[in-house]
C-alpha cells in the first residue's frame, strides 16, 4: 500500500473538550489537537481545560510530534484585555502552544505585547469569505493560517486559494456540525437571551422547532457536514494546510473514530478497502446524518432536511409503549459504557441514561420510571457516548505517561499597552440606513444605503451617503462589488462602512475616504479598534451586543471617532441557505412565541425578529460618552409580518456573557 510521505499532505487536526477526547486523538494518531480555555472560548458548553491540564497534555502532544492549538476565538470585552494578556503569557510560558486560534483583532496585538512564540490562525468567525481579505491579512503580524467558512463550495475554495500568499495556510471543516447562521454572524442567541455565540454561549435556538401557517418544524437544524471520500479533491490545493474535523463537544469516540477514519482517506485515498473501512468509522463516530452541503456546486445537498434527525449522536431506535411502560426498540447493539439520551435538548421532558450491560439489536429495552417527566411515544434515541474497551485501554495507556506538574500558579503579571487615545471633536450625527426594495425609488432623506448587486446605481449627486457593504460576502459576488465600489469611487462618493475588516482589500488609496468600521466586525474593545485604524478605517461601528458598561466605557478609550446602532432592524442571524419547506417574507415563531421572518438579499437570507433594537432612550447619556455617530437600520418589512411593541434594549441592562 503506498503512502504519501507527510510533509506534502494537509494535517488532520482533532478537537478536544476534555481530557480523555485529547487523549483519544493522540491515540487515533491526529497531527494536531485543538482545544480551548476555561475562557475565551467558542465552545463555552464544552469541559475545556485548566492551566495545568493543558501543560500536562501540550507535553504529551509535543513528545509525540503532534501540534497543540489553543481557541482564543471570542469578541474580547473592554474590561478583559490584561486578564486576555496575562493568559496568553502564562500560555506562552507553560503550555506553550503551537498556534492560538483567534477572531477578535485585539489578540494580535496581544500575542505582539506578551512576546507569543507561536502562530496565529484566524478563526471561521473571523469571516475570511473571499479572495480580496489577503490583501489586508499578509500585512497583519503573525498569522500563519486562516480557517475558511464550511459554506464554501470546492470551486470557491480553489478561487480563494489563488489569492491566499505565501507564508499562510488554509485550513478546512472536512466533519462536524453546521451551524445555519455563516460564523460570525449570527446574533440569535445574543439577542433573544444575553448568550452571545461570539462568546462562546450559544444555546443553539436554530436546533429548536418554529411554527409557520400551522406547521412545525425543525425549518433551521443542519444536518452535519461530512465530506468523507470527496476531501481527495483537496489534496490538489497546496495552500490547504489542514482538514480540520468540529466536535470540541463530542465523544472521545467521535473524535477517535473521525480522526482515523480522515488518516485513512488522506493517506490511502486510492485504496478501495482503505475507503470503505473509513465511512464506516464514520457512520459508527455517532455524529449526526451528514450531507456534502455546498462543497460539490453541481450536486448540491441541502443540509436543512426536518425529515431528519437533527440531535447530535447516532440515532438508534425510538420510543414505545406497552401499557404504562416505555421501551426503546433498538435497531443498534449497545455496549457497557453506552450513553443514550431520550429525545432532543430542547424537549423538557429529554433523558439521558447509561446502559450497565450488552444489549442486542432488535430487543426491546425498558425504559427506567421518571418522577418529572414521561418520553413521548415515537420519539428518537440517540446513543450520544461509547466506551469500547480498546479505546480505554489506550487512553489509560497514554494516562500513564503523562509527567503531572505540581505547578498550578499563574506567574503573569502582564498589563496591556493601550495607544494613546485621540481626543474627538464634533457633535453627534444621526443616520438612517435603508435597504432599497428591487423596483422601488431611493429615499431622499437616507443618509445610508445597503450596497447590492440587485438595485446598484450611481445616478444620485448626494455624496453624503454612507454605502454599506455587506457582512457576508462570497467570491461569487466578489467581482461585481469591486466593480460596484470602484464605479462609486469613480463618480466621487467617499464615504463606506464595511462589515468585515478584510473589505478595506478593496480600496487602493484609503487616505482621501472616510471608511468606518461596520457593526459587523464586531468591535468591543480598544486594542482591536487601534488594530482597523492601522488598517486605514478613520471610525467604528461598535458590536451592538455591548452591554451597558461595555458601551459607557469605549468611547474615553477609543483612538477613533465611535458609532453605534442605536435602533433599527437587526438580524438574528444571516445564512446563505434556507429551508425548502420555509416561506420567505411570512412570519415565523418559536416555542416562547417570539415571531420572526426570512428575506434574500442578494446571495444571502437574513432572519429578522419582529421587534427593533431601540437605545433611543440612551441617546444623549452615549453621546456625552463620546460616541460621534448613531445609525438607525430601516428594513423592508413584509405586509404579513406585525412589528411587536417590545424594549428593544438586547444587552444593555442584562450584560453581556
């Protein structure tokens, strides 16, 4: 069987929630293993690591030549940089990872100021969706890797891939779960309760059922990705440094199993028996039913099937009843160690249970009496945790050469270095942004437009008008924005808000503009606002989950003029895809009865709620806090959809966590 020697091949790199799934991807043979902190990271519901665990387990790792990453991947607030700081050095001193894994801008400088040894990657959430971005990210200090959105079609890849410069990799989702909102910009879970998926919080209200005309269904639970034979075809793309595989909160079997399964497909990709024993790891890895999603464009597979299972684990059997008994008609042999859960996690009356002895397929398994809650009849079991005896034996084999350190202090006293802040002038100005419907006439009184392929047009001689760039921008729709942008320079606007920092990539001389930094770019702190002022931006637009300390407190520290989305139509979440059994432009609602619609604007759906953010209230308090610019976003609102009377106030008095 002939090998493809290791140097020219993509590493597989492992996610690790916990201990034993760190070891498990040791044991599997990964090439690198990512893994998060008590804080700052993506994963917050996953165990994650102390310290001291992620010494002892790095050393490990690095004994046998596999890489250790660490997930510094949330917005940063105001008040958190020098603990962020004081982390990353003691990181640097004991743990010493090869690579944190990043998306807000503040960690750059962080990383620069506590003297980091290793690389920086962009996180998905950092939304490098289109070529143009390496412009602006060959410049910026440290970053060696840039981890792409899993929306991204093979075609596109490469299309990006053309432009990535040497000196940075690539690294691709190749399995794992999908989540409906493009990474980085959703805000569901923010808005509707304080848990912000920047932070690492989400409670997953895409997983939950809506109602729309009477019909219930899981309309926005993906399916995962899982690309399985097909990753063959990224083994042409020599910028692609890593497959990566999701799963910080899945099973040391899942990680065990997908890890193998991906070796196999990477190293003997020709061998027939090689493949076919690796999908089979992957249906026993107890994930979700995958789909290839968007990564082949000619056969698309939508990853939005309600007939499906969409709970996590592999669905063994569901519910019947025999009387006042329930049992589980198992079409799955279980083994000691198995973990099952009842249902789904939204379900209140879900259960969780672990099985003490084998039980075979096709037999009928009582299940235990619950005092609070009974499991509906029909309803789906999922065996979420397997413990089979080889992989334990392994992982306490590898327990035993760990060298346990005594140290579990923390030596940093590190305080971060702030630039000095510029003092601003200038009363605060309103401006209202408007999305123009195709077919309908401008606005006289805008102040702001959304800028889209679908109604462009330069016609208008009011060059105070602020055009706004869209938050995800693919590269199918790349060359007809830079087109759009560069006819607007042409006719002699100089005003911009971008919604990620990479967009800056598409201005040659930034000097004679006025290009601010959109709320998109989910800006909370002053370090990574000092960061897009080196890139060129000459303002900010604030990330509007900021609490109210958060907001009070930005301006006094900001070496830019601030702004912030003071009412108006945001977005739960934007998505490229939507449920085929979805209606556009009708109201939905959810299990609390919180009501919402879905609109495409150009390649993208935008789920809107019927209530607005409203901080109108607070108006004069933030500007005597400096803030210099307040936006009002105005949204076509379909006719079925009734805008609720509700306190728009998202963050301001429950804080963001």
């Amino acid at each position: 069987m002939t090998v493809t020697p290791l140097s020219f091949l993509p590493q597989i790199l492992a996610p690790a929630g916990n201990r034993a799934s760190f070891l498990a991807a040791l044991a599997a043979g990964a090439d690198a293993v990512y893994c998060g902190m008590k804080q700052f990271s993506a994963r917050m519901e996953a165990k994650n690591f102390t310290l001291s665990e992620l010494a002892e387990l790095s050393d490990l790792a690095h004994r046998k030549g596999t890489s250790v990453y660490i997930t510094l991947n949330t917005l940063i607030k105001p008040d958190e940089l020098d603990f962020a700081g004081k982390l990353i050095d003691d990181l640097n001193h004991r743990v010493r990872p090869d690579a944190l894994i990043i998306q807000d801008l503040a960690f750059l400088e962080l990383a620069v100021q506590t003297g980091f040894a290793g690389e920086i990657h962009l996180s998905t959430l950092a939304n490098v969706s289109f070529g143009q971005a390496f412009n602006i990210i060959r410049e910026l200090s440290g970053i060696k890797r840039v981890v792409l959105p899993r929306e991204l079609s093979i075609d596109e890849i490469r299309n990006i891939a053309g432009d990535c410069p040497e000196g940075i990799g690539l690294e691709v989702f190749v399995h794992g779960a999908l989540c409906y909102g493009v990474s980085g910009r959703c805000y569901w879970s923010s808005f509707l309760g304080g848990k912000s998926s920047l932070r690492g919080r989400c409670v997953q209200p895409c997983r939950r059922l809506y109602t729309q005309s009477g019909i219930s269904k899981r309309f926005f639970s993906c399916l995962d990705i899982g690309l399985d034979v097909l990753v063959k075809t990224l083994l042409s793309i020599d910028s692609i440094k890593a497959w990566k595989i999701e799963g910080r909160k899945k099973s040391p079997h899942y990680v065990y199993c997908t890890v193998l399964a991906y070796k196999m497909l990477r190293d003997h990709f020709q061998d027939s028996r090689a493949r076919k024993e690796a999908m089979l790891l992957l249906s026993k890895a107890l994930g979700r039913t995958s789909t290839h999603y968007g990564f082949l464009p000619q056969r698309f597979q939508s990853p939005l099937q309600s007939e499906l299972d969409t709970g996590s684990g592999l669905n063994v059997g569901k519910i019947s009843e025999k009387g006042k008994n329930s049992y589980i008609n198992l079409k799955e042999d279980l083994f000691p160690g198995d973990v099952l859960r009842v249902g789904y996690e939204d379900q209140p009356w879900h259960v969780t249970m672990k099985i003490k002895h084998r039980v075979s397929r096709d037999t009928a398994l009582n299940l235990p009496p619950h005092s609070k809650h009974c499991p509906q009849k029909g309803a789906p079991v999922f065996l979420t945790d397997r413990r089979l005896p080889d992989l334990t034996e392994k992982i306490l084999n590898l327990e035993e050469e760990i060298i346990t350190s005594e140290d579990t202090k923390s030596y940093s006293d590190f305080r971060v270095m702030l630039p000095k802040r510029r003092m601003m002038g200038n009363k605060a100005t309103d401006h209202s942004v408007y999305r123009i419907p195709e077919g309908k006439t401008r606005n006289k009184g805008e102040t702001g437009v959304w800028l889209s392929c679908e109604t462009f047009e330069t016609s208008s001689d009011n060059k105070d008008i602020w055009w706004w760039l869209t938050p995800a921008l693919w590269p199918d729709d790349e060359a007809a924005f830079k087109h759009m942008i560069d006819a607007l320079l042409q006719k002699g606007f100089r005003q911009f808000v971008l919604n990620a920092p990479w967009q800056i990539g598409f201005f040659r001389d930034t000097r004679q503009l006025s290009l601010w930094a959109g709320p998109f770019c989910n800006l909370g702190n002053p370090l990574s606002i000092s960061l897009v002022r080196d890139l060129g931006f000459s303002g900010a637009v604030v990330s509007p989950e900021l609490d109210k300390d958060d907001y009070l407190s930005l301006p006094g520290r900001s070496v830019l003029s601030l702004g912030m989305v003071l009412s108006g139509n945001w977005p739960l979440c934007i998505s490229r895809i939507i449920s085929g059994s979805l209606i556009p432009e009708k109201p939905f609602q959810s299990p609390k009865k919180e009501a919402a619609w879905a609109s495409l604007h150009d390649l993208n759906y935008w789920v809107y709620p019927n209530w607005e953010i409203d901080l109108t209230v607070y108006r004069s308090q933030l500007e005597e806090a400096g803030f210099r610019k307040f936006f009002h976003l105005i949204e076509p609102v379909p006719s079925s959809v009734r805008m609720k009377e509700r306190p728009g106030q998202w963050n301001w008095k429950i804080n963001l966590s």
